[in-house]
C-alpha cells in the first residue's frame, strides 16, 4: 500500500492524483492525501502515465493501397 502523500516527487504527485481522480470521475482536489492506493492500482497508474508519455507508434499505412 501506499498513501498519496508518501509520493516524494512533487510532478508524479501531481500526475497521480490527476490520473486517479480521472479513473474514478472526480476532482483532483477532492483526492486526499491520506488516500491509499494497492501496489496493484498504484502499478496500473504507472503503466498509464508511461503510455501516455511515450510517442505514438510511426502509422505504417500505404496510401497506395
């Protein structure tokens, strides 16, 4: 388990806390910091944050086609 504000990085606080309140449809401001995430949950944010971060893949479409 790990609290939010266990989080030392300020930026991946930040990106956290706003990735989470998407997932569940509220406001970041609402996310306290004494909320716990599983290492499951907190896993799968990781993996969003890194998807959204990495450059989307070359379109290997022909236009000949």
């Amino acid at each position: 388990m790990i609290r939010i504000r266990e989080i030392a990085d300020p930026e991946l606080k930040r990106r956290i806390v706003a990735a989470l309140a998407e997932r569940r449809g509220m406001s970041p401001a609402a996310v306290p910091e004494w909320f716990e995430l599983d290492d499951a949950d907190f896993v799968d944010l990781l993996n969003d944050l890194k998807e959204a971060d990495a450059p989307s893949p070359p379109d290997l479409h022909d236009p000949r086609e």
